[in-house]
C-alpha cells in the first residue's frame, strides 16, 4: 500500500487493530507526517500497519502521547476533543439512562427516559442532549461496557471497573470495585479489555490476553480461563451454558461454560464467499439461540448454531465492527458512516445514515420504549426511536 501521508514509509494494511509498526522501528521518524485527518482515519479504522524488518505497536493513549512528543498535534494546531469516538455503550437495568464510553477514557451518562419523553419537542429536548454526568476513569480508552441490576461496568486497558448505578443517578462517580486482568506472558504491556458480558453472576472477559476470562461477580475472583485463541479476543456473548468468543486469529470459538471447555469452532476466512483480501479477524460477532452473525475481514455472515453451517452473506460494504441481532433484524456497521440492516436471508432492509465516519458500537432495545443509539469516530451518538431513521443526535462532550 503506498503511503501517502508519510513519505518515504512504506506500510502494508493486514489486520484489526489499531497498532502501527514504522519502517524505521522509530517513532520520531512521525514528524514527517502531514496531514492530521489521516491520524483518524488511522485510528477510527482500527488497522494494524506493519514493516517487514520491525515490529512496533502501542496503545492509543501512547499513540497521543507519542505525537505530542513529535509535535505533530501542535503542528496541525487539532485538539484532542476533535478525535473523540465512541466505543461502547450500554442501558442502566432499569432502562432510564444510557452510559456510554470514549477512546480517552471518559464516560458519559444520560437521561433517556426523559429524552424519550421530550423527543418530539425539539426546544425542550435541546437541553438534555449533552450527558446529565461525565467523568473520567482514566486515560485509557473505555473499549466495552455492560450493566447489572446495581452496576455500571466498563472495560478499560488491564482492568474491569464498577460504578454504582445508584450513585452514578446521583451524579456521584466514585469507584465501587475494580478487577485487574492478567495479560498475556508474552506481553509487557495491560491487554485491551475488547468485550465483557454477563450471565448467572459470572463476568465473562475477552481481551488482548487471548482467552477469555471468567470472574464471580460476587468474590471478583477468576474462577476459570477459557483458553484456545492465539490473538486478541475482540468479542464474548454468553447464552445458558454456551459461551462464544470471536478474535484476531480469525476463529469463532464455542465454549462449554459447565466444563469451561472448547466444542466447536468456525474459521470465516475459510470460505472463499467471505474472504476479500481484509485480514482474517473476527471484530463482530452476535448471537442467539438459533443464529449467529459474525464478521470483520471477511465478509458478514449468518451461520445456524446447531449445525454450524453458513446460512446467508450480508452485503455490509466496509469491514465490520459491530454486528447486533434486534426485532427480527441483524444491525451492522463499521468503516462507513451507515448503519445496515439485514434480514436474516441476508437481505438489506434498511439503510441508516449517521454522522459518524464510522460504527463502532449499536445498542436496541424494545421496552420500556423502543430505543436505537448508534456511536462511533466523532463526538455525537444518533438517536433513532425508530429503525429506519435517525431522530436527533446526542453529544458526547
């Protein structure tokens, strides 16, 4: 791949993630670098670029860090505001407030029962549009997040961190428990915590450790790893017994939570109807009792649970990061500003356009009101009370 924005390096596009690897092995060779809008594009892709002689990454923190050191930031006269991107989001268990997560480690927290209520009113709605609270965990980004019935959940690089929804609703952030996540032996650095899940009391983690991880809610100690994926692990759905985990290696793994075992796997990549030359990696992955849809390099597919077996290719025009099934529908997006809609036969249903340069995150629901908020690079999270169109947006900062 010819690299026009910084010349004289060469870089070659084939994976996921956001790491970069210079030609030199140097990062101060970055002031070469031009043009800021690449630094996001870069970034709100989540590509990994590697040389043929040196292997180089860091995390995105670094990445800022690394760019105010080569003045490359101050010299595009750019603020960091400009780079926000929303990675996560998740409903309070009693459904009135929304919570949501950036790549600085912020969280935001709104009010949606009372934006629901308003949302046809566009004067008094106007107010209620930026969060009710935001506040920071941290300088690492918040890359997944879920809800219990008392407990806001938030992923951040080497750790799980836990707020209170009682006093989060109170505006009142403080920190009610904290999981450290063991990273890879390989590794010197804290593993990215890509996906957290939760069924029967048990926190079930996918990471930059490569196995997915499995805490008792209650003790918060680990009670077993679920080991098998050779990279990182991007996505983890629980459902009963079975666990499915999707990573960098290009595998969807299916786990016997009772015996904390491997079953089954699929290799997407495999399948010359899914591969596109886009890596093999696996970034979108949902499931329910009978369908499964997954997706990244290659292409987006829904394959039966039961046999295993490819049912339908969704024709998502960019590589995926967040697929989610929702009333009868599978919600993908990734590096595009459109949210798709498939049937289940693979058919687009819907198209929604958004303000984002690209999805990293989807999040339905149909009570108490049905409710569709979409996030990803850029400061706004849209807002559909609908499926099929955007209503209004909300802002992050």
């Amino acid at each position: 791949m010819t690299n026009t924005a910084w010349p004289g390096v060469s870089l070659v596009h084939v994976s996921s993630k956001f790491s970069m690897l210079m030609s030199s092995g140097h990062p101060a060779q970055w002031v070469g670098f031009q043009d800021a809008h690449c630094v996001t594009q870069l970034y709100c892709h989540c590509t990994t670029w590697i040389c043929s002689k040196h292997e180089w990454k860091t995390s995105y923190q670094d990445f800022w860090k690394l760019c105010n050191a080569n003045s490359i930031k101050g010299h595009c006269n750019m603020k960091k505001e400009l780079y926000t991107t929303v990675f996560c989001q998740t409903f309070s268990d009693c459904g009135s407030h929304l919570a949501a997560g950036d790549g600085f480690g912020n969280v935001a927290v709104y009010d949606v029962k009372k934006i629901v209520e308003l949302s046809s009113n566009e004067e008094s709605i106007r107010e209620f549009r930026r969060p009710e609270l935001r506040f920071s965990t941290g300088e690492a980004p918040i890359y997944s997040m879920t809800s219990d019935e008392r407990h806001l959940v938030t992923g951040v690089s080497g750790h799980i961190q836990a707020y209170k929804w009682s006093d989060v609703t109170k505006k009142n952030y403080k920190l009610a428990w904290n999981i450290p996540i063991e990273s890879d032996r390989e590794s010197l650095t804290q593993p990215e915590v890509n996906s957290i899940d939760i069924q029967d009391g048990r926190l079930y983690v996918g990471s930059g450790s490569r196995e997915v991880q499995i805490f008792d809610l209650e003790t918060r100690m680990k009670v077993a790893s679920l080991r098998g994926h050779t990279d990182y692990v991007h996505a983890v759905r629980v459902r009963g017994d079975q666990c499915v985990s999707a990573g960098e290696d290009g595998t969807v793994r299916f786990w016997d939570t009772r015996q904390n075992k491997e079953t089954s796997k699929v290799e997407p990549h495999a399948h010359p109807e899914l591969e596109r030359g886009r890596g093999r990696w696996i970034g979108a992955m949902d499931v329910t009792d009978d369908w499964m849809v997954c997706g990244g390099g290659p292409r987006l597919a829904l394959w039966h649970m039961r046999s295993l077996t490819m049912a339908a290719v969704c024709d998502l025009p960019a590589v995926a990061h967040v697929a989610r099934f929702h009333d009868g529908l599978v919600l993908a997006g990734g590096d595009a500003a459109d949210l798709h809609q498939f049937s289940f036969s693979g058919e687009t249903s819907a198209v929604i356009p958004t303000d984002c340069t690209a999805v990293f995150t989807v999040l339905a629901r149909a009570q108490p009101s049905k409710l569709l908020t979409i996030g990803g690079c850029g400061k706004f999270i849209e807002v559909c009370t609908s499926n099929k169109y955007k209503d209004f947006s909300l802002s992050f900062l």
